[in-house]
C-alpha cells in the first residue's frame, strides 16, 4: 500500500510547528497555494501573512503558489499596492484615499498583475518577490535575493537586483521535466518514484515521461 504525506495536514512534521503546509493557514482568497507546498519559519509561520506586503482588496491582485514548493523564513511578497504612478507627474495615490479622490485618479496604471511561483520553486531565506512577478518551475531564489523580473524555469538567480547564476539542467532535461509536469500526477505515481525523482538519473528520469 503506497503512504504519503496528508497535505491537508496543518504541522507534517511532528512536534514541530514552525513548518506548515501553507494552504491550510491561508485565509485570504486572493493568496491561492498548491499541494505540499510548505513555509518554514524562524518563529511562527502564521508570520506569512505579514510577509505579504501591501496586498489591498481594493486592488484585487493574487498571490499564486504552486505545488511542492519551499518557502524560507522572512520571504516577502511585495503586492501592486506597494506601487506609485511613475508616469504620472505625482507619486502620491490619491486615489486610495477615497472621498471622491478614487473618482480622478486610476489605481490601474500602478498594477502589474498577479504575482505567481510555479512549481517546485524553492524561495531562499528574506528573498524579496516584486509584483507581478513571475518564477518559473523548478527555478530557485537565492538568500537576500530581489527579484524584480520574470524567472525562468529551472534557473537559479541571486542578487539585488536578482540575476541568472546558471541554469539547473541542460536544455534537454528541463524540457523533459516541463512537459512531464510531475507535480500533476496522482499523488500515488509521484510517492512510486520519489527515487528518480530525487536523484540525477537522466536515464530513468527519460524512461518516467
């Protein structure tokens, strides 16, 4: 009989609650997160919410996590209500502030989307995510990193602004694990062949697609 992890479990880990499966501490609907995907923190992890910067219904942006993700103590999330106009010849947003105001000026041009991690990622410890940012499968952030632009899958960027170290794999395996999107199988298959799956076997990795 194949056993695996209950990922509606709040604490998988015995005796130990400063790890959860974040989705099952999440109350916002506007921060969506995946299966198995965990936050660890130095204290307490219902400190994520707070690490979720500027994040206003008015807005209404979304944070989206993925599937089996590893999220480190203090990373922060900086949400389209941190933004100020740029283009405009004030900073200042009025239109947050309501009594008419909303009415003149446009919170739109301060948004850049939803913010969204695929999955697989691991977010290194105070790395900082801008908005509207996007982190592609399988990449990883490293420690302190900000990182203000698109991430590709299965890269490894660091740095303030954060930039490309090197990528994980050759061309070749990262597509292999893009189109086999392993996090989408049934729980049962991904708990079969945890072995290949941890490991660096590209044979056996190319025999599972």
């Amino acid at each position: 009989m194949t056993t695996y992890p209950n990922p509606n479990t709040v604490y998988p880990l015995k005796h130990y609650h400063r790890l959860c499966f974040l989705k099952n501490i999440i109350k916002n609907p506007n921060i969506i997160v995946g299966d198995f995907t965990y936050y660890d923190d130095l204290e307490n992890p219902h400190n994520f919410k707070k690490n979720v910067l500027y994040h206003f219904d008015f807005i209404g942006d979304k944070l989206i996590i993925g599937k089996f993700c590893a999220i480190a103590s203090d990373v922060k999330f900086i949400m389209n209500g941190g933004n100020h106009p740029l283009n405009y010849f004030t900073t200042y947003p009025f239109a947050i502030f309501g009594h008419g105001w909303e009415n003149i000026m446009s919170v739109e041009g301060t948004s850049k989307g939803d913010t969204v991690i695929d999955n697989d990622v691991w977010l290194g410890y105070n790395a900082s995510i801008m908005p509207g940012v996007k982190i592609g499968d399988g990449a990883i952030i490293a420690t302190n990193s900000m990182v203000t632009k698109d991430v590709e899958p299965y890269t490894v960027v660091a740095g303030n602004p954060a930039k490309l170290i090197r990528k994980r794999f050759s061309d070749e395996v990262i597509e292999i694990l893009l189109t086999m999107r392993w996090w989408d199988w049934p729980i049962e298959k991904i708990t079969n062949n945890i072995s290949i799956l941890s490991s660096n076997n590209v044979e056996a990795l190319k025999r599972l697609n």
